[in-house]
C-alpha cells in the first residue's frame, strides 16, 4: 500500500485515505502502460506534419466524445462544421491547434521507457522532463481576395448563418470543450492546478453556453448530487457531494494534496491523478460542468506528469466507447468515498487500463501511417494531407496548393479512392473528396 496525507475536508465522504492499496492488477496495468509507452516511442518517429495530421483527428474525436459522454447527440463531422462555424476564418482554427506540434512531437520522441523495477517495489516513477507549450495566437487570418474552394464556400454559408442562428446547447458545449483544450495547453508549462487555473478552465468550458453563464467560473451555490445507478444493486442513489459551502475548503484541501504528491510522491503519477479525478467528482465544485472539467484536468495532469503522448490519441474516445463500465466504476468508488470508506479498485482498474488502451490505440494509428505513407508517392501523400487538415478536398483546392495539373492529380485522386484512403463525394464539377 501507498500511503498519502490527510483528509480533504471536516466530510467524511470527502476523505483521501491514509493508505490507497496497489493491487497486483494495478500494478501490471502501470506496467504494461510504460511497456507500450517504450514501443510507441519506437513508433512515433514520423514527420512533424504527419504528427500533427494525428493530433487534428484526435483533438477532434475528443471534443465529440466528450460531449456524446454527457449525452449530447453530435457526430463528428457535425462538431467539425460547429467549429467551422464558431471560427469561420479559421478551419484554420482548427488546423492551428497543433502550432507547439513540434514541441510536443520532441516530448513524444523523448517518452520514457520507464522501467518496471520501481513499480514492483511501490515506488513513485519519475516523470518525463516538461517543455513549455508556447501559447496559441488567437488572431484571426485576413481575408484574401480569391477564389473559394468548395469547402470554403460551405464553411461562409454556415459562418453568415452564424450570424442570425445562435448554437444549440450541445452545440455550444462542444465550442466550449474544443476552447478548454487549447486552455488545457496553455496550462501544460506551468506544471500546477491552482484555484484560479480551475475558474478560468471552467470559465473557459462554459464560455459559449448563455444558460449556464451566470455561474461559469464560480462555485455551486446550490446542492448538485446527482441521481446514479448503484452498480451493485441496480437502484437509483442519490449520490451526497459537498455542500457548497464547504466546496472551498476542500478543494483548497485537495489541490494542497496533489501539491505534496507531486513534490513528494507516494502513489506512482498515473495513480495520483485518478484519485485526484475522482476525489474532485466526489466534491463536484461547480453547478454544472463537473465531468468534462474532471476529464480535462486528468488530460492536463497526464500532460504535466510527462505522458505528452496523450495530445495524440482521444481518452474521451476511449472512455466512450466503453461509457457503461466508465459510469458503473467510477460510481462504485464515488459511493465507497460517500460512505466515508473509498474502494478505490474498480476506478483504479478501469482509468488504468483506458490509458493502456488510449496507447495502444495510438500505436496502431502511429504504425498504420508508416505503413500508408511509405507507401504512397510524395503528391499523393500531400493530398491525403490537404483532406486531413481541412476535412474535404477538392480538385480545384489539389491544384492551388500542391501546382501539379489535373491530369496528373484526377490519376492520383483515383488511385487514393481504390486503396480506401479518400471517399469520393458527388459529381461532375461539385466533386469533393473526404479522408477515411
């Protein structure tokens, strides 16, 4: 068993152990995370623009899975054309969100083969060194007199409907998501959580939702318990979270503990943020939101402790796919901390073997595109790029940006669809391409 420090709070729901247990499954699983780390750093040694063709996709899925968690209905294509929407000069917004790719390419190749000896023995394994993430410029590009591409003439119809329609609620939710992640970045190089970070990222979060801005950034003010399923009994529980009046305290409490395992750690990192995660849906500090911030601060405290890997695969994919064992573990630990003794192994176990799945996931990605683009001549690879960054290509847009002629491309085009790579969409001039 690992030991930690103190209670969060006078509550005894709201109380981190004095010893959390490691199991042998969680030992093994810790393992296997670093033994898949080794062999995804083997992996990801592919170019910088591939890298962040990867990181695109990802950041993408992670915004539609987060909010399809919290029972939104969005596809992911339909994310993508809200966010075309939101920043209508910017698909550009969307595609400039790996600006620090190169740095955060450099962590990636620099992941750790971390050695399964000190996780035999209990102890705490070091993180890997952190580079600042330089801060995203959020200046608009100018517009230049030319002619529109198919998919830029689609994406100003929607920008100028924009203007009349406001989001829907889901809609503006994954606005919100799609801006805290690039909040999350942002908050990468300082390598802390403060009570401030948690307002501004919850402000962030809910920055486009009007219902909900009254509190964005601010504790509850009313009781928020929610109404869960009892994995055992099958039942309907109300779950007891903190009254707000106490959520300062606790909080306070439970990042002043996340301080002491960082300079003095006790539990392995991957541990220490999922008990800090679920610790925090224990306290669930804001009125509305609680899940998708306890999502992104596990992001950003995986990206603090070193594991820079998962910029470039979706967890919320992860957790999605597997959304009924996601709820029914975590709810059987959050209801072992609401009766003041916490079972920390299903949620243990679960977080665990997401991110070896996360992983693994990224690793067949990561060699799937070896084995695509060694493949593929330099022309085509650049056009299966264009269809990546912008969602869609069209022939016009391969000819403007790659200045190669439309016999040579229409070879090119057809060879891509005949492998799988794209899907052709439409006819005669109206034809556009889509990655698979």
């Amino acid at each position: 068993m690992c030991s930690t420090s103190g209670a969060i709070g006078n509550n005894k729901k709201m109380i981190i152990p004095n010893q959390v247990p490691i199991s042998p499954l969680t030992l093994s699983l810790i393992s296997g995370i670093h033994e898949l780390k080794g062999a995804l750093r083997t992996a990801s040694h592919m170019a910088p623009d591939r890298m962040l063709a990867l990181r695109q996709v990802a950041t993408l899925e992670s915004v539609a899975s987060g909010v399809r968690l919290g029972n939104v209905v969005l596809s992911d294509t339909e994310v993508r054309r809200v966010l075309a929407r939101v920043y209508p000069t910017q698909h550009s917004k969307v595609d400039a969100l790996s600006d620090e790719s190169d740095v955060v390419h450099g962590e990636l190749e620099q992941i750790e083969g971390m050695g399964t000896d000190m996780v035999a023995n209990g102890q705490a394994l070091p993180s890997a060194p952190r580079q600042a993430l330089p801060q995203r410029s959020r200046a608009a590009e100018e517009l230049v007199a030319e002619p529109l591409a198919d998919y830029e003439v689609e994406e100003l119809l929607l920008a100028h409907q924009g203007e009349a329609d406001v989001l829907n609620s889901g809609e503006q939710q994954a606005a919100g998501y799609y801006d805290a992640l690039n909040r999350v970045l942002a908050l990468v190089p300082s390598g802390r959580l403060t009570e401030e970070d948690l307002s501004e990222l919850h402000r962030v979060l809910l920055g486009h939702s009007t219902k909900d801005a009254w509190h964005a950034g601010k504790y509850k003010v009313s009781a928020n318990n929610p109404m869960i399923t009892h994995p055992e009994s099958g039942m309907a529980t109300v779950l007891q979270t903190s009254a707000p009046a106490n959520v300062g305290d606790q909080i306070a409490a439970l990042l002043a503990w996340l301080a002491r395992e960082r300079n003095e750690p006790t539990l392995h990192p991957l541990m220490t943020v999922a008990v800090f995660t679920a610790s925090f849906l224990a306290i669930r500090p804001f009125q509305d939101g609680n899940s998708r911030m306890a999502r992104l601060m596990s992001r950003l405290l995986l990206l603090q402790a070193g594991y820079s890997h998962v910029a470039y695969g979706s967890l919320e994919a992860v957790l999605e796919n597997d959304k009924d064992n996601y709820i029914r573990a975590l709810n059987r630990t959050l209801i072992g901390m609401d009766s003041g003794t916490p079972y920390w192994e299903p949620w243990l176990a679960f977080f665990l073997s997401s991110l070896a799945e996360q992983v693994r996931r990224l690793y067949s990605k990561l060699e799937r595109e070896k084995q695509i683009f060694s493949a593929l001549p330099k022309l085509s690879s650049a056009i299966v790029d264009l269809a990546r960054e912008h969602g869609r290509v069209t022939m016009a847009d391969a000819i403007k940006l790659t200045g190669s002629n439309r016999n040579t491309l229409k070879l090119h085009f057809r060879k891509l669809v005949h492998q799988g790579q794209l899907q052709r969409h439409g006819m005669g001039a109206g034809v556009w391409y889509q990655p698979r």
